[in-house]
C-alpha cells in the first residue's frame, strides 16, 4: 500500500453513498489509502428500498450502503463518522479536512461525494411522507404506485413533464397547480390527450389516516382522493464546508437547484479535487452514482501515479548526476 506520512492518506472521501463507497472499494483495489468521512444523513435513508440497480433490486437503502462499508473495508479502506465543517489546503502541500468535533484528517487528493438536500414545497404532511407515498422519480417508484391514484404536485415547469411520464404507470393522474405550474396550450392539450385531470388552486396539506395517504386537501376545503403524491423538488448540493477551497455551486441549467461542476472525469475546477454521484450529476440514480465513483476513483488514483512517477523519475535522475 502507498507509505502514508504523518497520518496522510492517498484520497479523502467526503460522503459514504453509493458514489463514495463505490469510489472507496475501487481505490482500496489499486492499494491506495483511503478515509471515508460520513455524516450518516443519506439522501435516499427515507425509501423503503432501492430500484434499478441489477441484483440489489428492492434492496433497502440502509443495507446496502452496510454491504458496500464492509465490501469498502475488506481493502483497507477507513470509515469515519463525522461532518466536515471546513476544508484547506492543495495538491502540493496536501488537504486539511476539519470536522465538527475537532479532528483533523489529511488526505493528497479529495474526492467530494456528498449529493443533495431535497426542498419540498411547504404543504403539510409532505415531508413526513417523502419517501414513502410522496414520490419524485417514476423510474425509482413508478412501479409500487402502478395503476394507483397519484396526485402531481406542481412545483414548477418540470411537473407538466412528470405528470405526462407518470401517465405510463397509471390512467389515473391528477395535476395540481398549486399557483406554481402554468401549462402552455399545447401541454394543456397533451394532458387533455393522455386523460390527466388539472385541478387549479392552492394545495393546503395531505390527508392521512392510520398512516396511510388518502388525499389532498386544497386551500378552500375541497379534497381529492390520491393513493399517492409526485413531487419535483428544489435541490441543493452540501458545500458549505468547501467554499476555503474555492468550491461553489452553480445553477443548474434544468432551473431545479443547483449543482457542483466538473469535467466528464469528475474533476472540479479545484486542483486535486474530484466529485462524483448527485452532487455533480442531479439526474444519477444510485447505479449511476456508483458507476460514476468508481470511475472517478480510477482517475484519481491516474493522477496519483503520474505524481509519483514524475517524484521518481526525478530522484532517479539525481542519483544519476552524483553516481562516482
């Protein structure tokens, strides 16, 4: 393994995810040090189980992330629980990562992995049941709610587009306005064509009995039965602790939140530092973020080893010029 110096390792890995574990495994692989620091908060801790992602199909969140720690470790590779609230340094002199409690740990290369903070519209009862039967993406959950009753809250633009998606795994759709969604005539139309139903008018809150969705209740008292609610939310990356470094988030351009840039690599604009997973990519679903961290840790560890052997073949060269 890469000889560590005063406690420095090789890659610090901001975020234990899907991208950041995945990144972890493929660098402990090519005998590299590696820490992981976690602040144990998941974007995902809130679904029953994860989807799309071949053999690990309804898998819970929570689980696999235990699976990918221990698969993680079987390399070498060490966990640590913690938030970083700040970060210093460079390539030449090395990263600093100082963590709520204190501690120090110190890494020649970062590899920022820690997604997105979800912001819902402020209804009650949504955030209470997001993840459960307050859905965003059709791919990860379409097929639980197939053929149910599912309610589109607007939030914007992008619900339009859900509404017509969600029509593929069910005839009964409503769209909510919300006094946030304007469809133009010709979404008008297609949702007319497609049998979705527009309701108009705020949405006050959900209704829920015996912790089961049954409504939503709209600012007036009307109500409409819904087995289950669809929701695009506003998303943020978590930087806060970067911005020493120079890292900062950039509006994304689908005007849904924001998002960390870098090269198709995973390079950011920050020399040394890399990102991976939801972070840079809001569209990743958790194979594609896993997929993205482990291509990134390859580039990483490239990077590594033409440092070391530009170190080597310098040192090479001097003993060279001194050999009696």
């Amino acid at each position: 393994m890469t000889e560590n110096t005063h406690n420095t390792s090789d890659v610090l890995i901001i975020g234990g995810g899907a991208a950041g574990l995945s990144a972890a495994q493929m660098l402990g692989r090519s005998r590299r040090s590696v820490v992981v620091v976690d602040g144990g908060e998941p974007r995902n801790a809130p679904a029953e189980g994860v989807h799309g992602f071949l053999t690990r199909d309804g898998l819970s969140p929570a689980e696999l992330l235990n699976i990918g720690r221990a698969e993680a470790e079987h390399y070498g590779v060490r966990m640590v629980q913690g938030e970083v609230v700040a970060a210093e340094g460079g390539v030449t002199e090395g990263f600093s990562l100082t963590l709520a409690d204190g501690r120090l740990v110190r890494g020649r290369r970062l590899l920022v992995t820690t997604g997105l903070v979800d912001e819902l519209p402020d209804v009650a009862g949504l955030r209470e049941r997001w993840g459960k039967d307050v859905l965003h993406c059709p791919f990860c959950h379409g097929w639980e709610v197939q053929d149910q009753a599912i309610g589109i809250l607007g939030n914007g633009p992008w619900s339009v587009h859900q509404a017509l998606l969600f029509r593929q795994w069910s005839s009964n759709l409503t769209l909510f306005l919300n006094n946030k969604t304007r469809p133009a005539d010709v979404e008008l139309e297609q949702l007319a064509a497609r049998g979705i139903k527009v309701v108009e008018g705020a949405v006050e809150s959900l209704r829920v009995e015996q912790d089961t969705l049954r409504g939503v209740a709209l600012a007036g008292g009307a109500e409409v039965a819904v087995d289950a609610v669809v929701v695009g939310p506003q998303v943020r990356v978590r930087l806060d602790a970067f911005t020493g470094l120079g890292l900062k988030a950039s509006p994304h351009p689908m005007g849904v939140g924001d998002y960390l840039e870098t090269d198709p690599d995973g390079a950011t604009a920050v020399p040394g530092v890399w990102a991976a997973g939801n972070v840079t990519d809001i569209r990743a679903q958790v194979l594609a973020s896993a997929a993205a961290g482990a291509w990134t840790a390859v580039v990483i560890n490239n990077d590594l080893m033409a440092e070391e052997l530009n170190r080597d073949v310098a040192a090479y060269r001097e003993s060279l010029s001194i050999a009696p």
